[in-house]
C-alpha cells in the first residue's frame, strides 16, 4: 500500500511511517494494533450510546476522531494545515478543508441527516454513498481518515435502524479502495454505492 504523501507533515517519527504517539511506539504492527483496540471500544461506547435525538453533525464527526484517538495521538480531533495525497489521488486542499466541511455536513443537515429516505434501502444507500465519498474526498485528519468516516456513516446508518455496514468482502477483494478513488480522482460514488448497498441491513426487529 503505498503511503500518504503531504507537503510538510511532522506528525511521523523520523524514517517511519507510524505517527508521534503518546505510547513512544516506533512499530507499524504494534500502532494498527493499539489504533483497532481503540477503534473498537469506540464502537461500543457509541452504539450504545447512540438514539434518535443524537445529532451527527460535523462536531460529532470530528468528535469521533478526538475522542476514539486522543489517548494516543496529540493531532486527534484536529483537522489537517498541509496538502494530502495518495497515489494519484489528490484529497481536498487544506486552504478550502474547512469550507468544504461546513458545505458538506451543512447539506447533510438539509437533508434532515437521511431521516425521510432512511426506510428506502435503494435510496437510503444512494445517500449514504454521496455524502461518504464526499468524506472521503475531504480527508480531513492527519491519519484515520478512513476508518473514522466509516464509523461515522455506520453511526449513521444504525441511527435508522440499520446494523453496521458490512465492508469485508469489498475489502478483502479492493472493491473499497477502488470505489474510494473513484469517489477523490472523478466525484463518482456509484461503486460505493453498490458496496454500500450490498453491506446495509437491518437490524431484526424482536415483538
């Protein structure tokens, strides 16, 4: 996989591409085992937490990062100040980030948070796909780009009566990396919205 390329990033330890850390961990391994660990009491505590009065808005999303990541990373929360891109992928310029994040989560908010086609599964995951790949695109944070804006669209999704998406198969086989670029280099979020689509399912109601 090849990795992040920025225009002036201090955040990695010299000759490494594992971020400063609060833990002095200098090992790929060993970071992506504590980030999971953390990533997954994140699911927990929010799930658990979550109902129809939480409002998922941009204070939410970047809570998400802050709160799942500040035991490890200082930079957790904070939006990123440098230019970001991957392979041929060039993420939004850090100068229009947090104009382009107020646009994004400001639609959402018109868009009642997918409230009135949440019961459409075809609709619902049209939606979903646009404002992800709007996410993705935005790349917003230092590191954690990814997994944070899924947790916020599952967050998203479970808040209307859907269970977690399931990404394992778009995963496994690059369909999820795949329909990513397509959503940074060309705005096209129609193969995320068959992955989404396919991943969505509700959660089995007991009488």
């Amino acid at each position: 996989m090849s990795k992040y390329r920025s225009s002036k990033s201090s955040i990695y330890i010299d000759g490494t591409d594992v971020p400063k850390n609060k833990l002095g961990i200098e090992n790929t391994q060993d970071i992506h085992e504590v980030e999971n660990i953390l990533l997954e009491e994140a699911y927990a505590k929010l799930s658990s937490s979550l109902n129809t009065k939480t409002i998922l808005d941009e204070t939410y999303f970047i809570n998400l990062h802050k709160k799942t990541f500040e035991s490890l990373y200082d930079f957790a929360g904070v939006y990123r100040d440098v230019n970001m891109s991957k392979g041929e992928s060039q993420f939004c310029l850090a100068q229009y980030l947090r104009s382009e994040s107020k646009r994004i989560f400001t639609e959402l908010e018109k868009d009642k948070y997918l409230q009135d086609v949440a019961s459409d599964k075809t609709t619902f995951a049209k939606k979903l796909a646009y404002y992800q790949g709007e996410l993705i695109a935005l790349h917003p944070f230092y590191e954690l780009n990814g997994r944070i804006t899924r947790l916020y669209v599952d967050m998203l999704a479970m808040v209307h009566g859907y269970k977690p998406i399931d990404y394992s198969g778009a995963i496994e086989n690059g369909a999820y990396i795949d329909a990513s670029i397509a959503c940074v280099q060309y705005a096209d979020a129609s193969l995320l919205e068959s992955i989404l689509f396919c991943g969505l399912s509700r959660f089995d109601i007991v009488n």
